[in-house]
C-alpha cells in the first residue's frame, strides 16, 4: 500500500513536501503509528533534509504526525477517545456554521443547498460498488462543504484539521460505514433540514448523524483490534 513519494525536480517549499506527505498519511500509504524518516523521504525527493524537516514539522502542529524524544517521528494512532473528541468538535463548529447558513437570505442559502445535494447525489454509485475509500472523501467533501458556505474562514481553519482526521480514522477500516445503505439518507436528511424552516431540526440533525458516526466507528474500531488480536 506504501506507494514511493514522486522525486522534485525544482527546488521546492516545504509546503509543497508537507502536500505531498500529507496525502500519502490520509490516503492510507503510511499507516498509524508508521515511523517516517527524514533522511530517506529527503532522498526519495532528492532535496535536502532542510525542507523536509520543516514539512515535517508542519504536519505535526496539524497533529497528523507525533513526534517522540530520541525515536523520530510517527504517523498519529487515534484511539476511540481521539474519535469522540474529534466528532465532538465537528458538532460545535458544523453546528456553528450551519446555523450561518441557515439564516441566510433564501437565495444564497439555496445555493449551499443545491451545492450540498449535488454531492449527495454522488454516493449511491459508490456505496454500490463497496468504494469505501472514495466514499469517506466524499463524506468528508460534503461536511467540508456545508462549513465552508459559512463564508467564515476561521472555522473552516479549524474543520480542515478536524477532516483530515476524521479521515485517518476512516482509511484504516476496511469498511469506516457499519450502515452503508443508510448513508445517502442521513446526508440528505441534513441537505432537508437545511432548507426547512427549523433551526432545531437541524440542529438535532447533525448532532444525531456524528454520535451515530462515532458510535459506528467505534464499533468498527473494536472489531478491527479484535482481529488483530486473534491474528497473533
């Protein structure tokens, strides 16, 4: 699953080498707790380790990697309890932008509507075909989405992290949906209440779809440790 990073041909920022890195931890080629070197990530880029100290770096204050005394640098594990306080903060700020978009004018708030539709319309097809890896990108896609018609680019600062990790948690289950058939149905559960003329119903709408998304993950989590387990 590993795939090699692509060599740098020009100089390049360590922006553009975090990017890269970055992709590779959400996409699942480097898995939690997998140590990343500096000196062979450099010689994969065939840059110097200046640059790629510093991405990796960045990608720690995002908390996708740790960094351990004496050891070297990891890709972050996530735990249940890393789950429930990363959707319990998904809650507060998709809580806080959809209450944005709600009240806003008709017109504009249709516009966050349809945009959130059309991405709905987008899952059946790969729930079909058992894509969990491109489904949980578009779910993410969706939410990502709703937060950003906010118009508030502070907490769409915030939710790119709490994304990129809620991705992570989902990459590394062979399926992140314990009720796949269910999904197309929450999602445009919310894209309703969206457009309705009940902030509480939206308001309860998204709070039950990310306690149900922990509650499933968790589940999933738990099998998924238990096969390891008997695996040994």
């Amino acid at each position: 699953m590993n795939r090699p990073l692509s060599p740098l041909n020009a100089p390049q920022t360590a922006v553009v080498i975090a990017d890269q890195l970055r992709e590779r931890i959400l996409d699942g080629s480097y898995g939690p707790g997998e140590q990343l070197s500096e000196a062979n990530l450099a010689a994969q880029l065939e840059i110097s380790r200046g640059p790629v100290r510093e991405a990796l770096q960045r990608l720690a204050q995002e908390g996708l990697l740790v960094s351990h005394r004496n050891r070297g640098v990891f890709v972050v594990e996530l735990s249940a309890h890393d789950v429930a306080e990363i959707y319990a903060a998904r809650e507060a700020v998709e809580t806080a932008a959809a209450r944005t978009v709600f009240e806003f004018p008709d017109e504009r708030r249709g516009s966050a509507v349809d945009r959130l539709a059309a991405i709905v319309a987008r899952m059946p097809p790969l729930i079909e075909a058992g894509d969990w890896t491109r489904l949980a990108k578009l779910d993410l896609e969706f939410h990502t989405a709703l937060v950003e018609a906010a118009g508030n680019s502070r907490l769409a600062r915030i939710y790119s992290t709490l994304a990129a990790e809620s991705r992570i948690c989902m990459v590394h289950l062979e399926n992140a949906y314990h009720r796949p058939g269910a999904l197309t149905e929450e999602h445009q559960r919310l894209v309703d209440r969206l457009a309705g003329d009940s902030w509480d119903d939206l308001a309860k709408a998204i709070h039950t779809h990310l306690v149900t998304a922990v509650e499933d993950l968790t589940l999933l989590m738990a099998r998924r440790d238990a096969q390891r387990e008997d695996r040994q």
